[in-house]
C-alpha cells in the first residue's frame, strides 16, 4: 500500500470514529466516545492538552468530572461518589482501551 493510501485509510480511520464539525471543508474531531455506563457517558477528546484524561459527562448536567488517563484518578468536576466509583470500576478493565482511543485521536 502507497503512503498516500495509508495516510487515506488513517484519515478515514479517524474520521469514522469521531464526532466531526466541517468548516470550509476542513474537518475538526472533537470527541470520541469510549463508553456509556447508566445516564454517564465517557469521552475523550482530539488533541486535548496534557496530561492525559478522560471526560465523564450526562445528559442531564449533573456529571461533568474529568479523570486521569493512566491512574484514574479523580481530577476535578461535579460526580456522586456512587458514579465515581462506578467510572473507577470501569476503568480497571477499561484503562487499556481508554490509552487506545487517547492514542488514536492525537491529529499530527
């Protein structure tokens, strides 16, 4: 496969699992979303500042709360300690699949 074709199938890549806002045909990703658990839905967004995080956020405004990528620590935000413990469950099994998705949404 040709540079051209690879750096294409990455794009793609990229684009089908994120959420896009075109303007003036250029394509920004905001965010992908890794998982949902109960009314919480855990994000990580393209090319977020350092140090690696993962956002946890409800439709209902009651959870914004941002945790540490590769700890999981709780960083700062709004979140019941019943649903901090429930994103702590979840990242024991879900750590290497959160350092994918942080990995793959860098845009160089």
């Amino acid at each position: 496969m040709n540079k051209e074709m690879k750096e294409l199938e990455a794009w793609l890549h990229r684009y089908v699992n994120n959420t896009e806002v075109i303007d003036d045909q250029e394509v920004y990703f905001i965010k992908r979303l890794v998982e949902k658990i109960r009314n919480m839905k855990i994000e990580i967004y393209s090319n977020d500042h350092n140090p690696p995080h993962f956002h946890v956020k409800s439709d209902c405004k009651s959870i914004d709360a941002v945790f540490g990528l590769y700890d999981g620590s709780f960083i700062e935000g709004q979140i019941s300690g019943k649903d901090k413990r429930r994103i702590e469950a979840f990242y024991q099994n879900g750590k290497d699949l959160l350092i994918k998705v942080w990995n793959e949404t860098r845009i160089s």
